[in-house]
C-alpha cells in the first residue's frame, strides 16, 4: 500500500450545492419568493435542496418535490434519474424526506432534502424517533458505491442527542450511517447560525440564535468502490 495516496491519486469534484427552508407561503410572500430567487441566482448552485417548498423552481430544469405540510424539493441542473419520498413519523409534527439520485458529471450523486418536523425544546426524543426513520430511508435507497448527502432542517443544534447520532458521536440511528457536518469540516469557523435573530422573521419566536440546518456528507471513498 501506498501510505501516501491509500486510495490512488485523488480527483477533485466540486459541487455547489444550497440547502433553505424557505418557510413556505407565510409572512410577506411575494416580496420573499424575489428574494429567493434573486439569492439562488447569484449562488448559482449545481443542486439546491428546499424544506417547506412553496413551489418555487428557480429556473432549474430539473426537480422533484414532495406533498404534505412540510414539503421537500431537490432542484438540480443535471437530470433527476430516481426519486422517492418517506415521512418520517413521530409527534405531532411528522417529519419528511425526498431522495433524488442525480445523473452527475462524475457519475450517481445521491441528495436527500429533509425535514424534522418536531421544533419544541423538549421534544428531542420525537426528533430522535425522525431522525431514526431518516437514516433508516437512507440505507434502503442509497447505494454506499455513490455519493451522499443528506441537507436539510433538523430543528436541533450540534451538540444535541439526535445531531450526534448523526455525526458519529453516540451510537448511529441506523448502523453504518454516520456523516461528517460539511460546516464543522469546511466552514469559517463561526458559529453557522442558520435561526438568527438578525432575520426579522425569526426574532419574534423569541428563540436564541442556533445553528439548526446542516449539509451532511458520508460515503463513499475508495475502498468502498471496489
């Protein structure tokens, strides 16, 4: 073995990739579907992922949405290959879930857009019991041979019990499905809030400032290729 390249000479893929929960329809809308679309269309991302979609498409040819209260959607420049959607249940406030496999340049890209419904300080174990079905989701449609990546608004922070099931700090929810937290491992070393009381819209919830929606990574690399 080759100590210093263990598994070959690396290739570098980039893919730009946007995660937003778009709350849905409420407050000002027209004014924040502009917005929206005028900030997607300056990031110019390969792949956007949308929780409580409101039907937006932004100019992109491809998409695959999904139904209920709280609807998922991938939106992506190359073809959308294969999709299904799960509801994660659990609470009052079920969670849901759309998998799009995409017909990238470099070969299957798998993107989850999910939602953990449950939002109140004292509902871990419900967000817990979604986050189970999710990662659950995941290892019954997503090969471990292709990329993964799991985005979206989990209403829970980095240190919290269902976060760490996520990012290998406690026993995973489902086994062998563990990610790493693109923000821990590629952010600016700020906090990431993502509920911030600067966004008028969010300071009357009385919340503090947290970080709640994640890009999540996991597999493959190459010895999982052979």
């Amino acid at each position: 073995m080759d100590w210093a390249e263990p598994y070959g000479p690396l290739i570098e893929t980039r893919v730009r990739l946007l995660t937003w929960n778009v709350w849905g329809e409420y407050g000002p809308y027209a004014e924040r579907a502009q917005l929206i679309r005028k900030v997607v269309g300056e990031l110019d991302p390969d792949v956007v992922t949308l929780q409580e979609w409101a039907g937006q498409t932004l100019g992109y040819e491809h998409a695959a949405s999904g139904t209920g209260t709280l609807p998922c959607a991938v939106l992506s420049r190359w073809p959308i290959t294969r999709t299904e959607e799960r509801r994660l249940p659990g609470g009052e406030m079920p969670g849901t879930a759309r998998f799009c496999e995409l017909a990238g340049p470099r070969g299957p890209l798998q993107v989850f857009s999910a939602i953990i419904g449950s939002f109140r300080l004292d509902e871990s174990e419900v967000r817990r019991s979604q986050v189970r079905a999710l990662t659950a989701f995941v290892a019954e449609v997503a090969s471990r041979r292709h990329l993964t990546v799991v985005c979206g608004d989990f209403n829970a922070p980095p240190d919290s019990d269902e976060i760490r099931m996520l990012t290998g700090r406690t026993a995973p929810a489902t086994p062998r499905v563990v990610f790493y937290d693109a923000w821990e491992v590629a952010g600016d070393g700020g906090p990431g809030h993502t509920w911030s009381n600067a966004n008028p819209w969010a300071r009357p919830g009385l919340y503090p400032d947290r970080r709640f929606d994640y890009v999540l990574s996991a597999w493959p690399r190459a010895a999982e290729l052979r």
